[in-house]
C-alpha cells in the first residue's frame, strides 16, 4: 500500500482504503479500480491523494471497527468544518455540543485499544482532520484515566476548537516547505485570534476556556524553549497537550515525515516535565502502538518482527530476531536487559505473512 497523489492517479489503480462523502455514504470501496470519474471525484472532493494497492498485492485486512473508524472520521470532520465556520462567522455554535456527545459515545466508553487510523492532510482541511483526530485521542484518553462525562465532555469540546485561529493562516503559509521565523510569529498571532473566538463562544463554560488556553500557553513555552509555568494545571488541559502533540508528530502531511507511534511516544516520555506521564500511559492503552506482525529496529540495530506486545513496557515486546531466526522476550531476558525497540521499520512486503503462532506455540 503507498500514498499517491492525485495528480498522479490513474484509471485502473486499486484503492487501499473506502471514500465517503460528508454524510457517510461509501462512494468507493476498497479494491475497486478508479475511473476517470473517480479520479475527477478525488479531485473535487480536494484530497490530497489517495491510498493504492500495488497490482499484486492483496487486499490488507480491516474490521468492521476499523471501517466504522474511517466512516465516523469522515463524517465527523465535515461536520466540525461546519461549527467551526459557523463560531468565525457568527460568534457562536450551533450543533457542536452535539458533535462532542458523539465522540464520548464512540470513544469515551471503550474497553481495549484501537487502530487509531490517520488520513492525509493538506493546507485546506489540516485544522478539520488534526482537531477531529485530537478529540478522538482525548476521548479515548478520558476515558481510560477514568474521567466523568463532564470532564470527558470538556476535554472533548476543547480538542474541537483549540486550533480554530489556524483557519485564518494564509495558504502561501501553510504551503511553505518550511517555515521562517517571521511565518511562525504570524501563525502564533492567528492562534492568538482563535483564543479570542473561543473566549467569546464559551463565555458560560470555563472549563472549556481553562483547558484550552492552559494547554496553548504550555505548548507555546515548549516550542518556544522557555520553562513550563508554576501553576496547577487541570487534567483536561493535560490531555489535550499530549493528544495535539501525538497527533502532530504522527499525522502525514506533504511537509514533513511522520514519526511512527513508537518514536513518538518515546519523544514524549523523553519529556516529562512537558507531557503528562499518566496521560501518555492512558494513550498507549488506548490506542495499538505495535501491532503482531510488525518489523521494527532494535536498539542493537537489528531487524525484528512483533510477536506479542507486552502491556507493560512496550518497548519490550515478544520479538523474532530476523538475523537469527530466534524468538525473545525482551521482557523477561536478564541478558537482554538493555535491549529493546528502538523504532518501526518498514512495513514487510504484505504478500509474505509471518505465521506468528508457529513461533509462540
């Protein structure tokens, strides 16, 4: 599976994974080959590409948790572009309590870890696609912390509209391969801009206007080098900060690379006094960070294969050492200790499965 973009489609390609429109509706199933009509619809529905499946490679597996994600994502991200417009143009929201009370019943209740699934984003729905993902993470997060609805329910609402100022941040801007100094300063004074709209629309709920100004005052010192403030911060502002900081790190976009989950879960428990060490235990519960069957690379340099994660540490999983064909428990080995994953690989070529019960039985 690779990403493609749209100016490089063709008929006959096979999509990786479903299209839907804003109400949900599958208008392109996985397997299907793109027509002229289909190419044309991708351009006009302004993504930035689509997932394709090599000619012979086959259809990867996918729940039906894993299909009603993407669906929920879709709906969900045109729905919030809405509310989010409608708070800039108007001063106020008009289904966007509705919305959050979505994500509590999707995600606020679960009991196991999910395949947190993250579309490409461009210039034009980056704010829509990262606050939506965002406010998924902090549900899933709430919820696993053991948070009441109404906790949940801020935490949820501030994901939702923490980046509204970034909507007014000029294409030219966010086109940029990098950003100068001057752009960041300017970027910094719309979110200010957004700050103000939030202010004005939660005017009776300052839970919501603590959480996310707390939680942009704390990232702002982090980027800026500055030390964190002194104050006590509210759990809800905690989880937004690692929920917009994962999700930033992870999200592929056409400026940058992404980091795997692991990397960035390493990078924020590198930074502790930044990020939450219970919020980011409450993310790797919450989400599958490594799945059975994934290549990886050791902290020796070595290539591996997951076996079986271990819930406790998972940086040290059950492995199978390619070099050697050897099975270890990264866990459990005395003289293993300072072995561990260091990071995800490439993916295996998808038509050679690993039968992972021949090696754990």
């Amino acid at each position: 599976m690779r990403f493609v973009k749209r100016e490089e489609l063709k008929e006959g390609m096979r999509l990786a994974k479903p299209i839907y429109n804003k109400k949900g509706v599958l208008l392109y199933d996985r397997d299907s080959k793109l027509t002229h009509h289909g190419i044309e619809s991708i351009h006009n529905f302004g993504l930035m590409g689509v997932y394709i499946l090599d000619p012979a490679e086959p259809l990867p597996p996918m729940s039906e948790e894993d299909v009603e994600f993407e669906k929920f994502c879709t709906i969900s991200e045109f729905s919030l572009m809405d509310e989010l417009l409608c708070m800039k143009r108007m001063g106020k929201f008009i289904k966007l309590r509705y919305l959050a009370d979505t994500y509590v019943s999707e995600f606020g209740k679960l009991d196991h870890p999910i395949n947190f699934v993250q579309n490409i984003r461009g210039a034009e729905d980056y704010v829509y696609k990262h606050s939506s993902n965002v406010a998924i993470l902090s549900a899933l997060i709430a919820n696993r912390l053991g948070l009441h609805y109404d906790e949940q329910f801020d935490a949820i609402l501030a994901s939702l509209v923490h980046d509204i100022g970034k909507l007014d941040i000029p294409n030219m801007i966010l086109k940029k391969p990098e950003l100068g100094p001057e752009d960041i300063e300017k970027m910094k004074k719309y979110e200010l801009d957004g700050a103000e709209i939030i202010e004005k629309c939660f005017m009776s709920s300052p839970a919501v206007r603590r959480t996310m100004l707390q939680a942009y005052n704390h990232i702002d010192a982090f980027e800026k080098g500055e030390e964190p403030g002194k104050g006590k911060m509210v759990t809800t502002s905690k989880i937004l900060i690692v929920a917009d900081m994962f999700d930033r790190l992870t999200a592929m976009d056409l400026r940058k690379e992404p980091m795997s989950y692991i990397a960035a879960v390493r990078f924020l428990l590198s930074n502790v006094k930044w990020f939450d060490r219970e919020v980011i235990r409450a993310l790797t519960e919450s989400i599958n960070i490594l799945n059975v069957g994934t290549s990886v690379e050791l902290s020796n340099g070595e290539s591996a294969v997951v076996l079986r994660n271990n819930p406790d540490d998972l940086f040290k999983p059950v492995i199978l050492v390619l070099s050697g064909n050897t099975v270890i428990d990264l866990a459990r080995s005395a003289m293993f200790r300072d072995l561990e994953v260091k990071d995800v690989t490439k993916t295996l070529d998808s038509r050679h499965v690993i039968d992972v019960n021949a090696y754990l039985n």
